[in-house]
C-alpha cells in the first residue's frame, strides 16, 4: 500500500511557518518538510536544514567514483551544503530538489532524469502511485489507467503542475508532493545513490562540452570547478569564462578570474566555494589536472 502522509503546520518562535509531515501507520516522528517563503509575488516552500547522515560525503563515494566524488563536492556544498533533502517551490522552476537543486523546469534536465530514475526503484509505487514511468517518459495514470504524459522534449509543464500547481499560495497538493519527496530522500539509500550518481554523470557530460567551447586541456581541477560551477549557476556567459581564461596558460591567474564572476551578487557562495576548494586542495584530493582526451583527470 502506498504510503500516506499527514500535513500540518504551526508558527514558530521566529515567525516562520513550518509544515510538518507525519507518515500514516508508521512509529516514525514527525518530520518538517519546509518553511513558508514569499519570493518576489511567489509563495512556496523552502527547506536548508543540514541533518547529520543525510549529507553528501565525498569519502562515501570515491570508492565507486574515485576522484568524481570530490569534483562535485564544492558546488554540492554551495548548492545545498550537500543536503539530500532541500527543497525550494516558490520560484519559476515551481520545484527544486535534491544536494544539487535540481529544478523540474528544464525539459529533459536534471530533475526529470531524476524522477525517472527514482520511478524505477523499488519504493517508487509507495511514495508516489500515481505516477509512471512509460515510454521513457513521466506520466500521470488515473483511476481507469489511462496514461498522461506530464513532460516532453519541449515542455515540463504537467510535471511542474502536477508537484505544485500554482506559485499562487501554498497548496495542498505542493505540501504532499513535498512531503514525499523529503522524506523519501531522508529515509531510501536508493534515493541518495541516484542524486549522487546523476550528478557526476552530468559534471562529467557537461565538462567534456564545456571543454570544447573553452579549451580545458591541462586546466587544474580547480579551474575546472569554478567553470563548471559557474555554469550550473547560470551566473555568466561562455564568452565571460573565455575572457576570464585567456591568461595565456596562467591557470593562477585564471582562477582567480573566475572567482570575481558575480561576485557582485553572490559574494557568498563564491566565498565558500573558494574554501571548499582550498580544502580539497589542501587534503590532496584536488590537486589533479584536465586531461580532455579522456575526460578524466590525472
């Protein structure tokens, strides 16, 4: 039987509203699935909240990944601190989920390869029932069985409305979505497994483009973060990196170029992904180069 959850939810001693979930016919405590935002004329919800053994842990990884798992790690941590289960629905994307904040408003994109793979695990049927994976696509089966898609190679339109109808307020469909999401993030290793391994996968697809539109060729791994980074943020454009590179194989002197890339406006997240970084570096686990030929560092 699918499971079943309870939402509620109080104000707390700061003034945010927390919605709460409790699983139906399960000793399982409460759990808080988000907190109450207003961003710009949206409504949604937001959850940051860090829970020890519910974060991304390079070392977790790296005997299956090897150096992949550390690659990944600073933008991880600038993402969501490596939290498995943040959440945010209050902007245009409508849902964004997972240590790497994938956003359900790209066709094809990171967060529906992410719910088409979670639709193959075995929990799939009890979080969300009504949902399918057919034709290689997510779709919405009714009570007679009838297949609806909910997203295509040009629209996430159903999918976004399905997991939150409206920026409008808070609806109650969002909170249950919501709901299910996090605590499935929370309490299926599966889960977890697939956020990680999906977004190596596309570090490691998208390094290999980027290379080819900026010449990545012996970039130390640094350099290659703060690329990659950049662009998962959306924060500049390719001729920006490239204008940011071109130091004549100063690779010192490029980093540190790319670092001042909206530092105008997000001066923190730089920050920490510049620590992270150093970290890494410092430790011995980032101190590799780009060798594009294979796409693998050395």
């Amino acid at each position: 039987m699918a499971y079943s959850f309870t939402i509620s939810s109080n104000v707390l001693p700061n003034g945010r509203t927390a919605y709460l979930g409790t699983r139906l016919n399960s000793p399982e405590a409460r759990f808080t699935i988000g907190y109450r935002t207003r961003y710009q004329d949206n409504f949604g919800l937001y959850n940051t909240d860090v829970k020890a053994g519910l974060v991304y842990q390079p070392a977790a990884y790296r005997a299956r990944y090897g150096f992949w798992a550390d690659f990944i790690y600073p933008t991880a941590y600038v993402e969501s601190k490596g939290s498995f289960f943040c959440l945010n629905t209050y902007d245009r994307a409508r849902f964004t989920f997972g240590f790497m904040q994938y956003a359900a408003h790209v066709p094809n994109g990171d967060f529906v390869r992410y719910v088409r793979a979670l639709l193959q695990l075995p929990l799939a049927a009890e979080y969300f029932p009504r949902l399918t994976l057919k034709q290689g696509r997510i779709q919405y089966q009714s009570n007679d069985e009838t297949l609806t898609p909910l997203e295509s190679d040009t629209s996430t339109k159903g999918l976004m409305e399905y997991l939150n109808p409206t920026l409008l307020d808070i609806e109650t469909q969002e909170t249950i979505c919501a709901a299910r999401m996090v605590h499935w993030a929370q309490h299926d290793a599966l889960n977890q497994q697939t956020q990680v391994e999906l977004a190596i996968a596309h570090f490691q697809a998208n390094l290999l483009r980027y290379h080819r539109r900026l010449g990545l060729d012996q970039a130390p791994a640094r350099v290659c973060i703060a690329v990659c980074d950049i662009l998962h943020q959306g924060r500049a454009t390719f001729d920006r990196i490239a204008a940011a590179l071109n130091t004549g194989g100063n690779w010192d002197r490029a980093y540190a170029n790319l670092l001042t890339i909206g530092a105008a406006n997000y001066a923190e997240r730089i920050k920490s992904l510049k620590q992270k970084i150093a970290e890494g570096v410092g430790a011995g686990v980032l101190q590799k180069t780009y060798h594009a030929a294979t796409n693998t560092f050395v």
